[in-house]
C-alpha cells in the first residue's frame, strides 16, 4: 500500500481507475490538484458530476446532447434530407470537427457484431427506418467503420433500406491523408487502386 | 470550438488543464465517465474535493497528512534519532516506497535557488534548526536531489548545521541501478570512481 495518507490514496485511487491514467500519472495527478486554487478543484469536481447529470441522447438522431433536442438538429441550417449514419457520438463529433457535412447524423449506438451477440435489434436500426419513413431523407451516407462489422453494418443497411425511396451511399475508401504507399497495407492499396478517379 | 454540448466541453476544458492532459484524452475521459455508472463519478468527484480539504502539513515534519501529526511522525518505530531532510512531499513518498529508511523526515518544501529568488528564509531550513535544537536527532541524512540546486542546498545546510553535535551525511552518488558504464554521463561516471569500495 502506498504510504500517502488517506485522503490523497483515496483520490490517486478513484484516478488511476480512469482509463490510460496509471499509478504514477494519478499520483501527479493528486499533487498537482494539491496546489491548485480550492475553486479550480471544486469546479472540476462540478464538471464531471454535470457531465453525468446533464448529458442525454438527441430524441431524434440519439447524439449525446443537453437539450431534448440536439444542436444539430435543432439548427434550421442543417439540410434535413442528408442523413449520416454513424457508430456512436464520438463519430459525430469527429465528422463535425471537419465541418465538411452539412446535414444531421443518426447515431446506431453500435454495429452489428454476432461474435459479440449484437444483433439488428441492439443498435438503433428500427429509429432510421421510422425516420426514413417520415418521407424527408434523401441521401443517407453509411459513415460505419471500415472494420468487418462496420462494413457488415453497411451491407445489413443497404438491404434494409432498399424498399424506400432513398439514395443510400458509403463514405470512400483509400489512401489515409498524408499516407504512405510503401507502407499501406494490401486492403487499403487494393481500394485505392479500385476506386481511382480521373484528374 | 468543439461541437459537443456545454457540459460536455466543460468537463472536458477541466480535464484537459490537468497536468499531461490533452484535448484528446480529456475527450476520452470524458466520454468513459459517460459511460460509467453515476455512483463512480460522484466518488471520483467527491475524492477530488476531499483531497483538497483533508490535507494538510504534519506539524512536524511538514509532508502531507491528513491529521496534525503525521503517520510516519507518530509512528513509535520509526527512529526520531535519524533525520531525512528533502524538498519535498514527493520525496519523502518515493525513499517510503523504498522500505529501507526508518528514521524520520524534514521537508524543506523547494531548494536554495537564487535564480528563482528562493533564498534560506524561503524554505523550512528555521524550522529544521529549531528540531536539531531540542538534541533527539543524532544523524541528519541530507536528500536532496543531485542537481546544481539540491548540492547547493545541501552543502548550505552542512555549514547551517556545523554549530550542533550532529552527523550530517549525504545520499550515495553514483551509477543508478541497471545503469550502462557506456551511456552513463561524465559526472556520474566520475562520483562513480570517486566512491568506489572494496568488496
């Protein structure tokens, strides 16, 4: 057992239980909270508790959000009939962060995953057909991974998807920005060769 | 700005002005703590606030406790007779780690730098004076780091601590453990051969 007192093994403990935070890091950690202004700690303390308390799902798209309704929805200048189909919240703020898509994400929480006993009825699937319904999609963009289960998921969509009236298409393939050909692994050349284009 | 929602770009502007973390693990962290049941980030939370308020210096060695005196102080095993002096709490934590002192403590809290303007007044060097005063300690063992200012500082308490029956001495200069005789730098080589003993 470590030989800090009480108060200072009990915070260093709750710290290293966070994810890529060690020992040593929650022992730096607890120091340097131990010489920061009592504010600077309470409002830490208040931010993570907040977090927890105010972030709920978007009842539309199922993105994390504080409003019933997120930002993105909620933003008349977003074009409602584009519609991103993504993994979980952290793709959206990923596919936001290159302010390149102008339209409104739905989130699965998920993908489709039979090792893992992850079926069409754990991810939220049967909320993009009811969406699709409602008669205002046009374009539904597959943004899942280009894992296997990404790519399943994918596949399962186009199918279920297929009876309505909706362009359904898939992010691109190739070479990663800034990639090396030399480097690249036979997947992704093979994607980059077929999906060539025309300068 | 990022596209998350106010409580959580909050968390994450708290997190992200914690020591060693970035944007991107603040992010992380953030998002594992939405996913962890409410009872832990009411802990966590709790620890962080609790650390800062229980907290305090032991009255006589000045390291980090959560009562007046500390455990290792009040402690009737330790040896009151033989004196650590080091800069700090940190300090007093990793010789503990190392089960192979039984003496007590004395944490300066810094060292003599008079780049920094820290001058003999600015550290617990009066107060150290005044525990040599009451005639317990027997041996004082100067700890401070190896570098310009921690020799600075300890060859400055040697000359404080002339006046009192004392033995003053100091940690072991040499090559670390594990250490490479062909990576080692020139000074530690030096104090190396300088100390070498008999086998």
């Amino acid at each position: 057992m470590l030989p800090y007192p009480p108060s200072i093994r009990n915070a260093i403990s709750h710290l290293s239980r966070l994810p890529g935070i060690g020992q040593k890091t929650a022992e730096r950690l607890a120091m340097h909270l131990l010489h920061v202004p009592d504010r600077a700690v309470h409002e830490l303390a208040r931010s993570l508790v907040d977090l927890k308390k105010n972030t709920r799902m978007c009842s539309v798209c199922f993105t994390l959000s504080d409003t019933p309704v997120c930002a993105i929805c909620g933003d008349p200048d977003r074009n409602a009939s584009l519609l991103c189909v993504v993994e979980g919240p952290t793709e959206v703020m990923a596919i936001e962060k290159t302010a390149a898509f102008k339209g409104v994400y739905h989130v699965l929480h998920g993908v489709l995953s039979p090792m893992d006993g992850i079926g069409p009825d754990d991810i939220r699937i049967r909320e993009l057909v009811d969406r699709v319904k409602k008669g205002i999609v046009k374009e539904i963009v597959l943004a899942t991974d280009t894992r296997v289960e990404g790519e399943a998921t994918a596949a399962y969509l186009v199918e279920v998807l297929k009876p309505f009236p909706v362009t359904v298409t898939r992010i691109a393939s190739g070479m990663p920005a800034g990639g090396e050909v030399r480097y690249s692994d036979p997947v992704t050349l093979k994607n980059a060769m077929e999906k060539r284009y025309a300068l």
